[in-house]
C-alpha cells in the first residue's frame, strides 16, 4: 500500500477502534475521500464488533443452559487480544487482517468502508 494512502487514512483507522462511536465517526470520514486503507481497518473493527455482539447474545441466551465457568470470559478477552491487534496494526501503519477471522471480516463487508 502506498505510504500516501496510510498515512491519509491512518487516523480514520484508529478512530475506527475506539467503540462503536469512533466506528461510526470513522466511517462518516471516510464516505467523502475514500482511503482503502481506512476501509480496511473499519472492516476489521466491525467484525469485531458485530462478533463481540453475538457473543454477548449467545451467553446471554445459553448462559442459563451451559453453564461453564469462566468461559464468558475467555471469549471476551480472546476478542480483546483480537482489538488490541488490530488497533496495533493502524497505529503501525499496517494491513494486519486480525488472525482467525480477518478474512472473513474483509469479505463480509466489503461493501463496507
């Protein structure tokens, strides 16, 4: 990718890491000036998401089913290891996809960013 386009697009890339607001922010900046590398990382960061919410249903439903301790809480900080990586790679500039699930991340919502 072009250092040009990173660096353009490298705040939008952050922004789209910090909550569901700075995602919805970042995608607001990005609609006007398309930067694929913005693109990228709003991708991966509403993968996250989205897979963050359907864990949070899935325990919520199921959790009065199988009960097995502590397993809510690996999920999350499994996905919170997969934030953390993928905010790491917009800071650094880079087109990390997040492992296991990037992806399909990029192919899901590629209509996206």
């Amino acid at each position: 990718m072009e250092n040009k386009t990173v660096e353009e697009g490298k705040t939008i890339a952050i922004i789209a890491y910090i909550t569901l607001i700075g995602l919805i922010i970042a995608f607001v900046m990005n609609n006007e000036k398309k930067n694929e590398f913005a693109s990228f990382h709003i991708r991966q960061s509403l993968g996250l998401l989205v897979l963050s919410a359907i864990v949070a249903v899935f325990f919520f439903i199921f959790g009065f089913v199988v009960s097995i301790p502590f397993l809510p809480t690996i999920v999350n900080l499994l996905i919170l290891v997969l934030w953390v990586l993928g905010f790491i790679g917009a800071i650094q500039g880079e087109e990390k996809k997040v492992p296991v699930l990037g992806d399909q991340f990029q192919d899901w919502f590629k209509g996206v960013g």
